[in-house]
C-alpha cells in the first residue's frame, strides 16, 4: 500500500494515458478523412489543431461529438499535470 501511495502520480498518468494513443489515432482519421494507419506517424498536425480548437466539419456529428470527448480527455490531462505541479 505505500508503493501505491508513494507513486500515485505515475499510476495516475498512466493510467489516464495509456488511451491516448487510440484516441488521438481516431480523431486524426475523422480530420484528414483516412483510415490508414500511416496517419499515427505523420507529423502532420496543423489540421488537427485546427480540428481541435475550430469547426472544420460542421456538417460532420461524428467528428463534433468526439472533438468534444477529446476536448474533455485532454482538458482533464491537463489538469491533472496541473494538480502535479502545484503539489
């Protein structure tokens, strides 16, 4: 109980993290319009933070409804850096 205790920060993030991968993955097909998995590795990300932070699909509900999930999941990352370093 005391490792868990000791390292509650690193169980935390990791914990958090370890889908970030997948969602990251998914909301960068629904912006560049790919199913490729190339996508994951490209250094492209001027769309995407257009994607994130703007309306580039406004017709697309798929891709407005996770938008705002994926708002939510790095808004709580985030602050739970946050929280870290003030602590």
């Amino acid at each position: 109980m005391d490792v868990i205790t000791k390292h509650m920060w690193f169980i935390l993030f990791v914990a958090w993290g370890l889908p970030l991968g997948y969602y990251r993955s998914k909301f960068r097909k629904i912006v560049y319009q790919t199913n490729s998995w190339l996508i994951n590795i490209k250094p492209l990300f001027w769309k995407e933070i257009k994607g994130l932070f703007g309306n580039i699909y406004p017709q697309n509900h798929e891709y407005k409804k996770f938008r705002n999930f994926y708002r939510f999941y790095l808004t709580v990352y985030f602050l739970l850096f946050l929280v870290y370093l003030i602590f």
